[in-house]
C-alpha cells in the first residue's frame, strides 16, 4: 500500500513514520524545501521524545522517503492531509488546507482514500474538501475516491506514544469511506477506533479542546473569586476533585498553545455560542490579571521585572500563543523593563533573554513566574535574594506553596497571601 503525507510537521512527520515502520511504502510531502533535506537524510527538524531515532530507522529501511513534488501523489492509494489550519479573525483560516487539497486533486488515482487530519471546522470535509477535490480532478466522491477526517489527539512531548495509543475517531463522508480509512489507521493505532461521520468527528474534536477551554475559563474565575475571599485555590480545587466525578481544571496567566486558544472558535463559526466566547475572552484576560497583581504589590513604582518561563505550558520549548508574551507586552506598555529566562529556550524575538534565573532577577522589582517548568523547583532563592532590588514573587502557577524566606509573593487564586 502506497501512502503519501502532505505536511510534515507535529503531526504529519510522527504519523509517516509510524506508517512506513509499520512497512507502508510511505512518501512525505512538504513545501519546505529545508525541511524535506533534513528529513530525507533521516534528520529530524524538531524536538519529539523517540522521533530522531523512529526518522532514521524508517529512512534507512528505504519505507520512507520526502519531497516536495506533490504529483508523487499520483501513485498514492492513500494520502493524508496534516498542514496547518491558524485562527484568522476568530474563524478557521484554511488557505493552507485549500492549497494542499488543490496541488492534491490533479494527481489523484480511481480508489484513492484522503484523510484530513488537520483540524477543521464542522463541515469543511463533506463541503469544501469534497468539492473542491471533485472539481480538481474531475472524479467522483464516493465512487471514484474515499474522504474522511481522522482527527489527532497527540500531547506535544508524547506524540508517538499517543499516536499509537489513543483512541481514535475516524469518520468519513460514507460508510464505505469511514471503513477504508479505519482499515488503514488499524495498521498503526493500538487504541480502539470508533467509526462515525465526517461532521461527527470534526464536532467531537473540537468539542474535546473547548471542554478543555470552558474548565479552564471556570477555574480562572474560581482563582479570583478565592482572591477575594482570602483563600487558596488550589486548596479548594485538590479538595473539590477529591468528589468522583469532579475534574476542575487549573487556573494560570492564560491559554497558549496552538490548539486550546484556537479549536473553540472553530465552533462558533456557524453558532452563536453562549459559553465558548465567554470563556475564551476570560482566559485571554488573564495577563491583565496578573499585572493587577503586580501593580498592586508595587504601587506604581517602575524599573525591571524578571519573567521566568516563555514556553505555554511546563517542560516544553514551544512559545506558540503563549500567554507570557502577553504578560511581557501588558507590563512593557506600562513602563517596565522586561528580562526573561526560560531553561528549554535559547532565542525568542523581542524579548530580552538572561541565561539564569539569577541573571534575569537582577536589580529586578519583582519575579512574575508564568510557566511551572520542573527545573524552576530547585530554584536557589538565596542567590536570587542577593541580586533582586526587591524580594517580590507573583507566582502565576503555584510553584511555591510558600514564598521564600525573606520574599514576598503574590499568585493567582492566591487569596491567602497577603
Ligand atoms: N492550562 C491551564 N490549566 C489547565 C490545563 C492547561 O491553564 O488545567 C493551559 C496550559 O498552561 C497551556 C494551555 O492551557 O497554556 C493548553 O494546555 P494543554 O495541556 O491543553 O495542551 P495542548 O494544547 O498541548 O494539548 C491539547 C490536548 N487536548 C486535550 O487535552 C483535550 C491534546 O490532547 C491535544 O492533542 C492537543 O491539544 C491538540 O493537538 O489538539
């Protein structure tokens, strides 16, 4: 069986791997020229646990091979689509999606299954994908070729594992199309796979990052109401989920990532939802909570503040929509000097970098802590105090149950410290 994958990024690089080790003739498709040289020599472009390794197996046993001529499609009886779909003015931007498809169609062989794993909009694999797939290559869907979507669950860190373990929705534009594509993603998925429709699978998705989003909003909104109630949230939150079938979620300085901050407006294109936007616009105000905090702590004196953690979420060196860029850009416009050290990156654009915590905390006014990586828990507070200006933390992520001694510190949901 001949495969193709079109974008080889997170998703589409692991998911060719696991094909090709699972001895598919597999072929990966990117328009980064850069990208598909590094790959083709067995080079992996970015940092996966297990994945370098996985790369050079499946390159050197010749099951995988990269380029970045589309037409190789041709060939293909199946071909999954994982390019990017970026929120633009709170809607699904599929231009990426749209041109995968278009350089697709005209290469498209009778009986050929695609798969869009990209995460998409309800509908846009039974409209869009469907139409313009059959304008392009003059087939037929359902009788010339197969379409369903295959959304992926992948936790950056442990993409292969998940991959593999999950499980997994697959939902087609018929019954036919659902079955294709589960016989071929059985082939690499140990988890179960539940058979639905297109629109259910896109739905479902979506549903799974916005659950995720609207708990999160709640427990933001539980942290303030704990600061004016003069307790600690994460008290009252260990506590609540001790109930069985209780899960509140963790408050902080906001929602990175690419999928949290952007999955829930995919749903409000069509529907005017009630609870997504209220949630999505409460977490993306939780920077401007933690400058409250800050400011009240600091009564209106300016000078530099240290920021530990760039990355949106702990011992990851991803910074997409990450919330301390907002927390940077909040305390710049108002007059502060901004220092940050994160120890997963080395560069970041228009932010200054220090190269330890204790560097970022010189002459500092205060330390804002915007993401729990582990490393920060054997931080030595007793070097920081004697460079700091003043011995201030706001801890945006309850990585101190206690400040330091001789500290001060502030935190979200931290109501019992004064
Ligand atoms: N966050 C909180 N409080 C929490 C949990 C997370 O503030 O209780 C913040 C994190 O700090 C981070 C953001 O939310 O800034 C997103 O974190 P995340 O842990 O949800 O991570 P993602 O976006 O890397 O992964 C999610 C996962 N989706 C679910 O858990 C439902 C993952 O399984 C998906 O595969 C991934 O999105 C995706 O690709 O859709």
């Amino acid at each position: 069986m001949k495969l193709c994958v079109v974008g080889l990024g997170y998703i589409g690089l692991p998911t060719a791997c696991l094909f090709a080790k699972a001895n598919l003739d597999v072929t990966g498709v990117d328009l980064d020229k850069q990208k598909v040289e590094k790959v083709s020599k067995g080079v992996c472009p970015f940092s996966e646990t297990g994945l370098p390794e996985l790369l050079k197996q499946v390159v050197e046993s010749k099951r995988f091979t990269a380029t970045t001529d589309v037409s190789i499609c041709k060939n293909a009886d199946v071909i999954i689509v994982a390019v990017p779909t970026p929120l633009k003015d709170k809607r699904m931007d599929g231009t990426a999606l749209k041109n995968a498809v278009n350089s697709i169609a005209p290469h498209l062989k009778k009986g050929a299954l695609i798969v869009i794993e990209s995460t998409i909009s309800p509908n846009t694999t039974s409209i869009m994908v469907k139409k313009l797939l059959e304008k392009v290559s003059k087939l037929k869907a359902t009788t010339d070729f197969y379409l369903a979507h295959c959304p992926e669950r992948a936790f950056p860190g442990k993409t292969l594992h998940e991959i593999v373990n999950n499980d997994r929705v697959i939902g087609g534009i018929d019954e036919k199309s659902t079955e294709k594509a589960v016989e071929v993603y059985s082939k690499i998925v140990k988890g179960t796979i539940y058979p639905t429709n297109s629109t259910v699978a896109e739905i479902a998705k979506l549903s799974e990052n916005t659950y995720r989003d609207v708990n999160i909003a709640f427990a933001n909104d539980l942290a303030m109401l704990c600061e004016k109630f003069g307790v600690n949230v994460f008290k009252v939150i260990e506590l609540a989920n001790k109930h069985p079938r209780v899960n509140i979620h963790l408050p902080g300085p906001g929602v990175g990532g690419h999928c949290i901050p952007l999955d829930p407006w995919f749903l409000t294109e069509e529907f005017e939802s009630k609870i997504i936007p209220l949630s999505r616009n409460l977490n993306d105000s939780m920077p401007h909570h933690v400058v409250e905090l800050l400011e009240k702590s600091l009564k209106g004196e300016k000078g530099k503040i240290a920021l530990l953690g760039l990355a949106y979420k702990p011992d990851v060196d991803d910074m997409r929509e990450s919330p301390a860029f907002e927390v940077a850009h909040l305390l710049t416009q108002k007059g502060f000097l901004i220092t940050a050290f994160d120890p997963h990156i080395e560069s970041a654009s228009n932010i200054t970098l220090a190269r330890s915590a204790v560097d970022a905390s010189k002459d500092a006014l205060a330390i804002v802590i915007v993401t729990k990586h582990s490393k920060f828990k054997d931080m030595n507070w007793g070097e920081v105090k004697k460079v700091i200006k003043n011995p201030l933390i706001i801890d945006c992520v309850n990585l101190l149950e206690k400040p330091p001694a001789g500290f001060r510190m502030l935190g979200i949901g931290r109501g019992d410290l004064k």
